[in-house]
C-alpha cells in the first residue's frame, strides 16, 4: 500500500464555537510578548483527543466506524466545563499548555475506555499513560528561549480567570488530520451520537 492508501485519523470530542471562542481568549491572555518559540493551536482546530490511532489503511475506516458506533452507543450525552490552564510536564516546565476540563468527568473516562477496549480486537496499540482529559492550547517549539519559558510559568502560576462555561457531548467524531507546512488540517470522517439508537452520521 502507498501513503495515499492511508489516512491518519483520531477520535475526538468536537467543541461548540462558543467554547472555541473562549479557548481563544484564554490564549490572547497568554500570548502577548511570547510569540518566539511557541505555536498556538487554531481556535477552530482545538478538540478533545479520545484516541489517536495514526495511519490506518482506507480499507479499514468502515470497520473502525462500527467499532466506534458500538462502544459511543453505550454511553449517555453528559456536560463538560472549562476548568483552570495548566501545562505538561508541569507549570514550572511547560511544554504543552492546555485548559482543564471538570463535570461530568467520570462519564467521560468511561467513554474513553469503552472506545480503548472496543479497539483491542483491531490490534490498535493500547494507550501507556492514563488518560488525561485537556484542550491543548499550545505547544513550545525547541527553540522556545529560556525567557519565553520563564515568563509563560509565571503568567500561569497567575491562575488567569476561567469562565467555567458548559457544554454538552452528544457526538464523537472520528476525524482525519492531515500535515501541513502551516499546521494540522482536520476533516470529519463521521459522527456518532451518544445514545441508545446511535446512528453514524457520515
């Protein structure tokens, strides 16, 4: 098989414009004077990552969509809300930057896990670290200066206002991301409701 028979797809959560538009604040907050060194995610690219599954063969997406549809089909719609900025591995080290996420969380990780363990049988490799419910924000490129390092952890360690503004999952995507010079493409492949008559929507 050739590049052009595979897609690189991951599943995620797709956010409200609402909720994007207010991520997007959050990175105004953080952004003046930190520009070298750090690539701020778009607003309209910004998701919540369930599982990334990589270059999976085209051949292979109509199965991946029924395994999706099966595990999204045992779960109820539940409510998310934007919860306090962080960064990986920590504050005082940034390297990613993302918002939290609070509410109906233990819904959410029992959605993730479904998803995992209905992808064993597809040999999709298991994730390593546990699952981690976060928006990415930013990340900082190997050139970011100490500096810019510095300053980012004492802006964060300000614990800038968080609205804490809800929004409801009813969907999960499966979506397909493709590389570019200036940064990821995301297409949706399809959706899947969450609810006992789910029904794939291409």
């Amino acid at each position: 098989m050739t590049a052009e028979d595979h897609l690189r797809v991951f599943i995620a959560v797709e956010l409200p414009a609402t909720i994007r538009e207010e991520l997007a604040d959050l990175q105004n907050m953080l952004s003046p004077g930190l520009e070298p060194g750090i690539k701020w995610v778009a607003p309209d690219s910004i998701h919540l990552t369930l599982k990334f599954l990589g270059n999976v063969p085209v051949t292979r997406i109509p199965e991946l969509q029924k395994v999706i549809e099966e595990a999204t089909s045992r779960s109820r719609p539940f409510r998310l809300e934007l919860a306090g900025l962080g960064a990986f591995p920590s504050r005082q080290r940034p390297e990613v930057i993302w918002c939290g996420l609070q509410g109906e969380t233990y819904q959410l990780t029992q959605l993730q896990r479904q998803i995992e363990n209905s992808l064993r049988p597809l040999e999709f490799p298991a994730e390593t670290q546990p699952f981690s419910p976060h928006l990415t924000l930013a990340r900082l490129r190997r050139d970011a200066g100490v500096n810019v390092r510095h300053q980012l952890a004492a802006r964060l360690s300000e614990n800038l206002p968080v609205s804490g503004s809800a929004f409801t999952v009813e969907t999960v995507s499966l979506m397909q991301s493709r590389l570019t010079p200036t940064g990821p493409i995301y297409t949706r492949l399809a959706e899947f409701l969450l609810s006992d008559s789910n029904q794939g929507r291409s």
